[in-house]
C-alpha cells in the first residue's frame, strides 16, 4: 500500500488548470488568470508544484532565498494535509535550489493559512499595512532552510 501522491513539478502547459484551481480557492479580483500564472512559469526561478488531490504552489528563488508566490487548496481538499505537503515539497525545492530562508505574505484576517504556516516554522518578520485591495494588512512571514529543506533553529 503506497502513501498519498508527492506533488509534482506543473509547466506552462498546465497554466489553465492551475488558473481553475487558484479560482476555486479564491475569489476575483484574487484568483489568478492562465495567462498571468503561464508568464510566471516561464520567468527564470519560478516553479509550481501541483498536487493530484487539490492544490498547487507557486514558488520564485532567487540567490539564497525563495518566496511563496501563492499556495492554493480546493475547498473540497482543505484540511487533508494538502497544504502542508506543498509547503513540506517546496521548502525541500528551494533548499535544493540554494535558498535558506523562505519568505511568504499572508492576509492577518486568513487564520487558516496562518496556523498552516505557523506550523510549519514560519514566523511573523513584518507586516505590510492596507496591502489588500480590502484594506487588509499582509503579514511577511519568514522561516530559514538547511539544506535538507528542514527549519534549523
């Protein structure tokens, strides 16, 4: 018996697929358009994990950081470890990437994404005020990489 699928690499060719799916986990004006998230996958740094059961991430390195672009989870797949699996896959890809710190902004009001990122060692390194087109504050949040893609203390 074989455990849940890992998430895998997603290209350009997908774009529309991570657009429904962005879409789905977001409302407009946030969810992301095929075209915009094709011309992020074709920027040097960029890649987007996808995983089979509902959600994708979309990650930039560069030098010895990398920041989370977006993380998306279908409704139907929250709360089943999806989440986390991206975040676990990611970290592990940028560190194999030479990045030791990883960077992410999240909306103060989303306490969901917030205790998913909280616990996977990320920790509030500043806040952005009014950064939502609703007036809502984005905290920066930071955690560092080994190179194993593990939190070191």
């Amino acid at each position: 018996m074989s455990g849940p699928a890992r998430p895998r690499l997603a290209g350009p060719a997908e774009a529309a697929a991570l657009a429904a799916l962005h879409a789905s986990a977001f409302a407009p004006p946030a969810a992301w358009s095929a075209p915009a998230i094709a011309g992020l996958l074709t920027t040097p740094g960029v890649a987007a994990l996808l995983d089979a059961a509902g959600g994708f991430l979309m990650l930039r390195t560069a030098a010895d950081e990398a920041e989370i672009l977006t993380l998306a989870v279908a409704p139907a797949a929250r709360r089943r470890g999806v989440g986390a699996g991206l975040l676990a896959a990611a970290q592990a890809l940028a560190a194999a990437r030479g990045a030791r710190r990883m960077l992410l902004e999240v909306a103060e009001a989303n306490t969901a994404a917030r205790a998913l990122y909280r616990a996977a060692g990320f920790h509030e390194a500043g806040r952005r005020r009014a950064y939502y087109e609703d007036g809502t504050d984005a905290l920066l949040l930071a955690r560092r990489l080994s190179p194993c893609g593990s939190a070191t203390p």
